[in-house]
C-alpha cells in the first residue's frame, strides 16, 4: 500500500494550493482529482474571479485575502504567469435597493472591514460614480465603494501554476481518479479510491461541490450545491469597459431580487463583459446539475439584470456557461479537523466567495496539518459551530 504524509482530495482552488504549500514544505504528498484540472465541472472556473481586500462576508476573511495577495505575487514570480490584475472595485448600493447579496449589510460590512484593516478606500456619491463611470446607470440615492488595490484573477491559471509548483516540488498528482471513501485509524487514513488503496498520515478534502457525498450523513446536509451562471454580453463600445477604464463591480440593484456582479472586457471588443447573479433557491448535484443554459435564462439575464443597469450592452449573448456553489447555513467557510478525526482536514470554503482567499488558505492547511495551528485564526470556520 502507496504511503504518504499528505493526501490531498481535490485539487481545484484549495487543494492545488494546498498541494504546493505542502510540497514546499518538503512534505510527501500526493493530489488526487477525478478531472483533471483546472476543469470546467466544479467552482473554479469562467475564466475570471473578483478579489478584493475589504470582505462583506465578515471581518475574519481580510487578513486571507491580504495574505492570498501576496502569495499570488509569489507564484507569479516563480512561474512568469499572469494571475492577479488590478482595476479597482466598485461596490454599488444604496436605501431603495431591494438586491441582497448572501449576507445581510455587505455595503456596511466591507466599508468596516476597510476601516478595521487600513484598507485604501474611497466613498463616491451618486454624482461622482456617474461622473468616472457613466457605463454604470446608478439611480439617484445610490453610492459606492471604491477600492483600487481590488480587481481579478485567472483561476485556471492559478491552480494550473500551483500544481506545476508542486510537481517541481516532488509532490504526486494523480487525475482520473475517484476517491470511494476514507477511514481514519489510530496511524493514518486508509483512502480507497476507483483503482487503489493508498494510506496517509493526513487528509485534506478540498472536493468542492463533491464534498457532501464523502464525509458522512451526519455532515453531508450542511451543504447544498447551488447552479450558478455566469453570462458574457456583447459591448457596442468597448471603450468604456476596457480594464484601464472599468472597475470589477457588485451591485446591490434597485428592483430585482438578485444583486450583480462583473467584470471589463478583458479580451477585449470581441469577448464581451462577463456578469452574473446569485442564486440561492434551488439545490443540485455535481452529477445531475443542469449544465447547459437555456435561451430563457439568458434573456431573462439581460432583460431584468443588465439592460436597466449597464449602458450600451447588447442583448447579444456571447456565452453562458455553469458553475457550482457549495454553500453552508452561515454562508461561511468551513476548515479544520472533521469533527469525527483530527486527521481528516475539511477545507470548503466556498459559499460563492472562496476563490481570493484560497492561496492563504492552502498555506494555512498546510500550518494545520503541520504545526497543528495556523498563524491566521480560523476558529470562527469549525465545523463544530453548527452542532
């Protein structure tokens, strides 16, 4: 039987950084994936994610995500990749809105977080986000947020990086393969995967949307797996949506029920802007999620989300394509020991807000599985708080 120190399950956001930081650390570890990443079937795809610096979601995620800054600076420089570019951020709200995000306050939440952090920052009036970024067709009453150290990042090429960086390192990386289920003893876990029985002193499982159906009844309900879209409109003026002059934005809307987010024209004319909603209704599965996007959806997308809100989008769709949320009560990450084995790591920290911090959340699974402690607090993400 294959023995390791590490077994890392999933090697998409958080398990790719995992597997690198562990692997810097001289550690013995192997990485398995079903896919073979980066993928399209999981959370880390649609070929940008937002990043920024003062979180809604809480004041415990800022330090990652200034933590998980520099890291990207780090894996840049060791492989000549381009992962993070900076266009500032823009969050959009105000009293009338009727759009809510997944936590209660989020305007409020992330101006603390700047403040708390010494996070630079501006507020803009009405008349001043209509006068820099007239594309956005903000009601009267409505300001904004802006933070000009936020902006993208390339998620495939961030755990693509992270996996060469591991391989480099001595780390084992196995795709095409399926883990069955685990057992944690007194001397390790026995993993038993589609071709295999392997063992290892300690294990991650960073399995994303796969989660629920690997750590037990008991634990599995805490999770619900989300159908999300991400669209990608056509601009009859590229200009305006042009990184240099368009922020990645959130907007707390006027009318819908459902806030957007997006991104400028990164491809330029031709790749349209990319925008998307979030929706917290209806549950799936990896398995059997509905991957293709109807006609329906993408003219609905338009009619209520982007035509009343972002001047000289087209109706025209340039793609549409799905991906998955995995989401707890609290909407927060979930990381640390299972609840049932020290030696069995969980690391899900999606809920639709992951991807940014997951470079600082690789090294601090790594800190766990190695000193037993992390120099971040992570406390508030046990998965003991729900029991």
């Amino acid at each position: 039987m294959d023995s390791y120190d590490v077994v890392v399950l999933g090697l998409g956001a958080m398990g790719s950084a995992a597997a690198w930081q562990l692997a810097k650390r001289g550690r013995h570890v192997l990485g398995i994936d079903r896919f073979s990443p980066p993928h399209t079937q999981g959370s880390s795809h649609g070929d940008t994610r937002i990043t920024r610096l003062a979180i809604g979601e809480g004041p415990n995620y800022s330090p990652l995500a200034l933590r998980s800054h520099e890291i990207w600076r780090e894996i840049e420089s060791a492989t000549g990749e381009d992962l993070l570019t900076v266009t500032g951020g823009l969050i959009i709200s105000g009293p009338a809105r009727t759009a809510k995000l997944h936590v209660d306050d989020f305007f409020a939440n992330t101006l603390a977080a700047a403040k708390r952090y010494g996070i630079a920052h501006e507020m803009l009036d009405t008349a001043e986000i209509r006068r820099r970024y007239a594309q956005f067709q903000v009601r009267d009453g409505e300001i904004g947020y802006f933070e000009p150290g936020a902006g993208f990042l390339r998620p495939q090429r961030c755990i693509a990086a992270q996996l060469q960086l591991a391989k480099s390192l001595g780390a084992e990386i196995r795709t095409g393969e399926r883990v069955l289920q685990f057992e944690p003893g007194n001397d390790g876990v026995a993993i038993h995967t589609d071709k295999q029985t392997l063992c290892a002193k300690k294990l991650i499982i960073s399995a994303g949307p796969w989660l629920p159906e690997l750590i037990g009844e008991r634990y599995a309900a805490l999770f619900r797996i989300l159908r999300q879209v991400l669209f990608w409109f056509d601009v009859q003026d590229a200009g305006p949506y042009l990184p240099q002059n368009c922020p990645v934005f959130i907007w707390e809307l006027q009318g819908p029920a459902q806030a957007i987010y997006g991104f400028p024209a990164i491809n330029g004319p031709a790749g349209g802007i990319k925008v998307a909603t979030q929706q917290y209704e209806t549950s799936t599965t990896p398995d059997n999620v509905e991957r293709e996007v109807s006609r329906e959806e993408i003219a609905a997308m338009y009619r209520n989300n982007v035509a009343p809100f972002l001047a000289g989008v087209t109706e025209k769709c340039i793609k549409a394509v799905t991906c998955l949320y995995t989401q707890t009560p609290d909407s927060a990450f979930v990381i640390g020991p299972h609840p049932d084995s020290d030696r069995v790591i969980i690391a899900s920290p999606c809920s639709g807000h992951g991807f940014k911090h997951s470079a600082a959340i690789g090294e601090a699974l790594t800190e766990l599985v190695t000193d037993g402690r992390t120099h971040l607090d992570l406390s508030a993400f046990s998965l003991k708080r729900f029991h």
